[in-house]
C-alpha cells in the first residue's frame, strides 16, 4: 500500500523489517523537500551521480532510467529512486536558472503564471491592457506625438510599472 500523491510506501500493522519501508520513503521525501535539480531532460543517467543529486529524465531515457521519463530521478545511497510527477511539483532547475513546474501532463519550465506581481506590496505588473496605436502622420505632429506620450504613460500607470 501507497500514499495517494507520491506513492510512497507505508507500513503495515505487524510488519516485519518496518525500517526498509521507512527508509525507502523517506529517501523519496528527501528527494522532494525544498526540490531541486541539476539539469532538466537528461535521457541517460549520469555516470558518477554524488549523493543527494537529483534530474528531471527526459522522454528517452536509457539504462536505470528506462521506463521512468518525466520522473524526478535522485541518486542515493541505495541507487536511483524516481519519484512521478503531479500537477504541481515544482523544482529549481540548477543548469537553467530557472524553476520548472509539473502541470499534471508535462514539465513547464521558465514559466511563471500569475493575476499580478507584488513587490514590497506594490503591485508592479497586472494583465495585459490594450494597445496603444502608433502615430499615424497629421498636420501637427508635436500634438499626436504628445497625445501618445500620455497613452503610453497612462499605459504604464495601468500597470503598476510607474506611480499615477
């Protein structure tokens, strides 16, 4: 028997050699906490892991990897333990610089999603507003050019970027 988000083994009422099922999830639950890994779509494992190092496989693996693609692979003292990705599990990608978060399907990486940014509680970015046209010639264009400096400023005001 398993838990239900990472599968990770659980004891049984009267278990012998409980240790081993501990220790198995308990390799898996370091490889998780505070996630991070060194690079993200490896296919081959590689040749000298130290312990503690973690990957993200990538859709080909090869030797201990096969059967294990998109999986968080970690070496540890006993081998390679994989852990499946839910949507959700997101890990800092070393090589990249960059965060990678599971969306339930597929490793999205670089990407970040939000309604807005908040910086020390001033919010600096929000959606998206509407364009602003480009100047289109006239007879006076000191007064179009002026008229899109305040669009633009307006624009940026909008959203957060400079104060009203």
């Amino acid at each position: 028997m398993n838990t239900d988000r990472f599968s990770l083994p659980l004891v049984y009422a009267g278990q012998a050699q409980k240790e081993m099922t501990v220790n198995e999830a308990m390799a898996r639950i370091d490889l998780l906490l505070g996630a991070t890994v060194d690079s993200f779509g490896l296919d081959t494992p590689p040749s000298a892991p130290a312990l503690g190092q973690c990957w993200i496989v990538g859709s080909s693996p090869t030797g201990d990897w096969t059967d294990h693609a998109g999986a968080v692979a970690g070496w540890t003292a006993g081998g390679w333990r994989f852990v499946v990705p839910r949507a959700g599990l997101t890990v800092w990608v070393v090589d990249q610089g960059l965060w990678a978060a599971h969306n339930g399907s597929i490793w999205v990486v670089g990407v970040m999603t939000a309604q807005s940014v908040m910086i020390d509680g001033d919010q600096v970015l929000s959606h998206q507003q509407s364009a602003i046209s480009d100047p289109n010639g006239g007879s006076v264009i000191d007064s179009e050019a002026r008229d899109k400096i305040v669009q633009l400023l307006n624009a940026l005001r909008e959203h957060g970027l400079i104060s009203p």
